[in-house]
C-alpha cells in the first residue's frame, strides 16, 4: 500500500519509550508479567526480561523500585557489568502478588501496545490506495494459463477495492488467483505490527506465526530506534474456508491464559482476508456477510469485551471472497453492491485446456502425445458431454505419471493410460 505518512511521523509514533509514562498501558501490567516471568522461570537475569517483555528502558527502574517494595531481591551481581548483569529472584512478598498477577492473567510476552496507537499505526501504513501497476499483477500469474488481460479484472480490484469476489465453477483457479494476489501483497512495503495490544485493561494477542512472517532485513533506518514491542512483518494473508465459524470473527477469551486472541480480520490488517469455498461455512451465507457489512461500507470493526465494553479497530484488509456456487443463491443485489469488484473465473475453452495441458506435460516430465491427447478430448470430454476444467490436466497428468512409476517405464502419454488414468480420476455416473 502507498504510505503518504512521512516516515518521520511513524517513527515518532513508534519510537521506544524513555519512561513509565511513554508505554501507553498501566504500569501495573507490565509489573504482572515481570511477576509472572519471575514465576514460571525462577532465577531471571536482566537480559531475559528484555527479550521477552521488549522494553529495557523501562524494566530497569521498575526493578529497582520491586526491590524496593521486597518483591524480589538480587542474587547474583557483578559490579564490573551493573545491573544489566543482575539475576533476579521472587522473595515470599513478591511470590504472593505472583499468585494474584497468576489470577488475572497467564500472559507472558512482549508488553501489550495501547490499542489507540495501534489504530493510529494501522492508519498510518495504510492510507490511500495500494499501487500494483500491469507488470507486477502479470507476474504474478504468470505461472497460470488464464484468458487474455484477465490481470486486467483483477489488478484494479487489487488497487482501489476494499473487497473482490471471485466466482465460477470449481477447479478453474479462483484460489490460486486469491493466493498469488496475497503473495502480491506480501511483497509490498512491510508492515509494523504489535505483539499484543491493552483494551479496557485486558490484553489481546495479535501476533499469529501461522500468519505472521518477519520481512528481514527490510527494517528502514529511520526505524532503528522502533519500540521493541513492534515488528516488521510481510504484509499478512489470511485463509479461510469452509472450516470458519462465527467466532472466529470475534474476539475470543481463553479462560485459562486469561487473555483474548485477536479475530482473523484483526490478524489480517494491513493486508489480504481471503474467504474461499464462501457459502459452504458452518455459518449461513447471511449471517456471515451481515458481519462485513459495517466494516466494508464505514473501514472500521466493532470488537466487544467479555466486560461489556465495545473497543473500535481499523478494517484495513484487502477481502477476498471465492465461491462456486450460485452468488444470488448466496446474497442480494444489497450485498454485492457493497462489493466493489466481481470478476468471473469461468472454464477454459478448448484452446486454453490445451495450453494448459501442454505446459503441465513440461511441468510434470511426462512426453506429450498427440493421438493420447485427442483420444481425451473424444472418449472423455466430447462423447461425455464433460466441461473443461483448468485443474484436471494437473491431475489427469499426475494419474499417467503414476502409472508410469509403477510400471517402471519412461513417463510418457498413451491412449490406453490416459483411459487407465481418467476411470480412476472422475467419478462414474449411476
């Protein structure tokens, strides 16, 4: 995405904290995790505690005033290094307010980023519109066969659009279309993100490693004094399909970390929510898209607290619905028109099939065959009244080369493999 903040202006709303005042969260929960990572880990030197909680400047003063309160006291010391090289322990004071930070929170980690300036970051990062030019987008389908200038349906969407629903009959590469515009967008300018965020006094986890990859060695200079607490991450691609519930959509307390994990649409800001098999979920198709309803029309999300209070979030993910079935059988005109792109991925006419047949042949290693080849088209295809489909190559291919390896001969097309390969690739019909 273009980025019309100055770097400057980032910076500054990055920049690590000097003192208590500057984290932007209760000074007593960073006081709980120091309490807790004393706990679980027992003897704890000042290094540790700054790899995990990511705040140096701040842990050093706190510290001294626990061991002022008798809630720890230093075990090892070594004049010549300072209290950088201290190890710390709980004494019986500091072990009993251990076991009330326990009772609030299991929660251990980098110190959780007030969610004003998580708002303010995301908003940062993401004004205006994201810039993919007719090379790049395709680039990036370079790898598939599809009909000419379809780059052009799709690279506009990319570019302006907040949502883009793909549609048409299955195994003709809507999904892969969807993961090679995440990919995309993954290697556009990165993005800063925090481990955790504080809302209403409650911590709420962010980072996802599923969905979470560092963009090394892309940190910028101006960015070398950046809070510890963020990150630069590739822009984040999040997939779901038919296995989404409506909870994943919300915020969800664990009951024994006793900490929230942020829903998909907050671990995909900044970059690409893709929904694929849409209308197969165990949520109606209603329900579901009644949820994006707000966030697509206003940019902004409505996430509420187990406490009744209601925190709201920038909706800046690039959502991508894909579907095969009906779309009207799915939604109304209401829906689709606050979809600002729908773009249509349709079988491939004979041409195409061919191309596409030809080129996973070279993929695959297997010698292609004429005669094979019209042999397919006849007995499987035309005499069956069958569709094309873009991904059945792929796997009709796959079934030849197979038979092949078992047979211990070179891979190659032949009318009675392609036979052999199709009975036990599509299904009969009664």
């Amino acid at each position: 995405m273009k980025n019309l903040v100055s770097d400057d202006a980032l910076a500054t709303l990055l920049c690590q904290p000097q003192n208590a005042q500057e984290i932007g969260v209760p000074q007593s929960l960073v006081i709980d995790i120091l309490l807790r990572l004393l706990y679980n880990e027992g003897n704890v030197n000042f290094g540790r505690m700054s790899q995990v909680m990511r705040l140096p400047m701040i842990v050093e003063p706190l510290l001294e005033w626990m061991r002022q309160e008798r809630m720890l006291e230093v075990i090892q010391s070594s004049a010549a290094l300072g209290p950088f090289n201290y190890i710390y322990k709980l004494t019986d004071i500091g072990l009993a307010r251990a076991h009330e930070a326990l009772e609030r929170s299991q929660y251990v980690g980098p110190v959780p980023v007030s969610v004003d300036q998580y708002c303010r970051a995301i908003e940062m990062q993401t004004i205006g519109p994201r810039k993919v030019d007719a090379r790049e987008m395709q680039e990036a389908l370079s790898d598939m066969i599809l009909p000419a200038n379809f780059h052009r349906s799709v690279g506009p969407a990319v570019n302006s659009a907040a949502s883009l629903f793909l549609y048409g009959p299955s195994g003709n590469g809507k999904t892969t279309i969807a993961q090679r515009i995440a990919r995309l967008i993954a290697g556009m300018e990165p993005i800063w993100l925090p481990y955790a965020i504080s809302a209403g006094g409650q911590i709420i986890q962010i980072h996802d490693r599923l969905f979470h990859t560092y963009a090394e060695g892309k940190q910028k200079k101006t960015m070398d004094r950046v809070d510890g607490r963020w990150a630069l991450f590739q822009r984040p691609s999040v997939i779901v399909g038919g296995e989404l519930k409506m909870d994943a959509l919300d915020l969800r307390f664990d009951p024994v970390a006793k900490i929230y994990e942020a829903p998909l649409q907050l671990k995909a800001n900044g970059g690409m929510f893709i929904i694929d098999d849409f209308g197969r979920q165990q949520i109606t198709p209603g329900d579901l898209l009644n949820r994006w309803i707000v966030p697509l029309e206003n940019g902004v999300d409505y996430l509420r607290l187990g406490t009744g209070q209601t925190i709201v979030v920038p909706f800046r993910a690039f959502i991508v619905f894909s579907t095969n079935l009906n779309p009207y059988d799915l939604a109304d005109d209401a829906f689709y028109r606050r979809i600002q792109m729908k773009v249509g991925v349709f079988s491939p006419d004979e041409t195409l099939f061919r191309q596409i047949f030809l080129k996973t042949c070279g993929m695959m290693d297997v010698a292609f065959d004429e005669v094979s080849y019209t042999h397919l088209l006849e007995k499987w295809y035309k005499q069956q009244g069958r569709q094309f489909q873009a991904v059945h190559p792929r796997d009709i291919v796959k079934n030849v080369q197979s038979l092949c390896m078992y047979e211990g001969t070179v891979p190659a097309m032949t009318p009675d493999r392609v036979d052999e390969a199709c009975a036990s690739y599509f299904v009969k019909e009664n």
